[in-house]
C-alpha cells in the first residue's frame, strides 16, 4: 500500500469510527483547572458511574500573551483501556473559529514507553486518529491497562532524553511522519517520554473533542486489582 492509499484507508475508517461514535459512552470534559501536561499530573479519566467513556472534550487555551504566563499546548489524560483490540481515538472536525484546527495524538504506556502517534489522518486533513492496527492485522499492543493520551498542538511532540540529549521521541519532523500512525525507533522504544517540544505555530490552539473506542472509566485503586484479576481468572479458564 503506498502512503497515499494508507491515508485515504485511514481517513475512511476515521470517519466510520467517528459516526458509529456518536452515541457511544458518556463525555468526559477537561476539569475547569486544565488537564495536566506529563505522566505525574495527567488528568484522570473516571466517569461517575464507570464503565464505557465515548468522548474526552477539553481545549489547548494557548499562551496568556505574557512573558511568565502560562501556557496550555498540550493535555495529556490517563485512561483505562479495557479492550486493546477495539481502541481509537478520533479528533473530530469542529465548527467554529475556537476550534482547534491541527491537533497531534500520542499514545504511551503506564511506564511512559511512546507506543502510537499520528499528526494528520491524510493529506490536508490535519485532524488526528490513532488505531490498534498496523494496516497488516496487527496490533501495537495487546495489554488492558493505563495508558497515557495526549493531545497537542502541532507541531508540539513528545521528546526523551537519549545519550543526554533532549530528542523529539517520535520525530513528527520528518516528512514520512506527517500522515498516518507512527511509531518510535524500536531501539527508543524502552524511553520513557519526559516533556514536549515548543509548539510551532502559537495560533494554533482552540476547542476539541476526542472520539474513543475500548476506553472505560479508570478503576478506583482498589477495583484496579479486581480488574487484574479478572483479567488473570480469565485467562486460566482458557487453560
Ligand atoms: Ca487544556
Ligand atoms: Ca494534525
């Protein structure tokens, strides 16, 4: 499949994901103080009365206009993913002059390893889509569990530190990077993702809405063991 053929699939199933969408879970929405920016203060995604989450909504404010004030380019929440094998995430197209235009979506496990990324759905189609689907029927990771969902303005990507330098993990910069789902080097793979890259476009920030699939509110500490077990208990009936 060439790079056009992938983006076009990709885009045509970003839009069936999002319609067959529209109903499914409750909406979560940033909290009014702004979702955090690393794995020590994401936003936890819980819902009142648990199970299914369909929707994150939230905005990237961008800069106070200040020098020392703050700024908000990207959010980064912690979610349960209970089926690996049906997980999405969709940006969606939005009316209205405070949406935002060009997000970016990154994936990383509890650990902080980068496992999925993706800037644009296809060519002049700057919304983003992340799926658990190589484009060969395999998937990126099998494992329920916490994972780690960011949204950004692009261009602001996630970075690690290798051999004492700070280096864009995923390296959104390359030009076979901007469309479709990519992933870090495997050798970068084991490098836990440690802040972002200064967004390139400051006018680049507004309003979103993030579709999911396979995403259910997370389990208070304690129900988190009862999920493993669960999980353990239905694996030997399988033996
Ligand atoms: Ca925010
Ligand atoms: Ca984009």
């Amino acid at each position: 499949m060439d790079i056009s053929t992938k983006a076009f699939t990709v885009a045509m199933t970003a839009c069936i994901g999002v319609s067959s969408l529209a109903v499914a879970g409750p909406v979560f929405d940033e909290p009014p103080g702004g979702a955090g920016t690393s794995r020590d203060d994401a936003t936890d995604v819980k819902t009142e009365n648990g199970g299914q989450v369909g929707m994150i909504t939230g905005s990237l404010t961008g800069t106070s206009g200040f020098v020392g004030g703050g700024s908000d380019y990207q959010d980064v929440y912690r979610i349960y993913i209970a089926d690996p094998g049906v997980f999405r995430a969709d940006t969606m197209m939005l009316d209205g002059a405070d949406s935002l235009r060009d997000p970016m979506l990154f994936l990383f496990n509890e650990e902080g390893h980068a496992i999925i990324a993706n800037n644009n759905i296809g060519n002049d189609q700057p919304q983003s889509g992340l799926v658990n689907d190589d484009g060969n029927g395999s998937a990126f990771f099998t494992q329920p569990g916490i994972y780690y969902l960011a949204i950004t303005s692009a261009v602001s990507e996630a970075t690690a530190m290798i051999a004492n330098e700070t280096v864009p993990l995923f390296e959104m910069g390359l030009s076979e990077n901007q469309t479709g789902i990519i992933q870090p080097r495997s050798s970068w793979s084991q490098i836990p993702w440690t802040g972002w890259t200064q967004p390139t476009d400051y006018e680049n920030f507004g309003h979103y809405e993030i579709a999911l699939q396979g995403v259910v509110s997370l389990p208070a500490p304690g129900g988190l063991a009862l999920l493993g077990l669960a999980v353990i208990g239905r694996r030997r009936r399988r033996h």
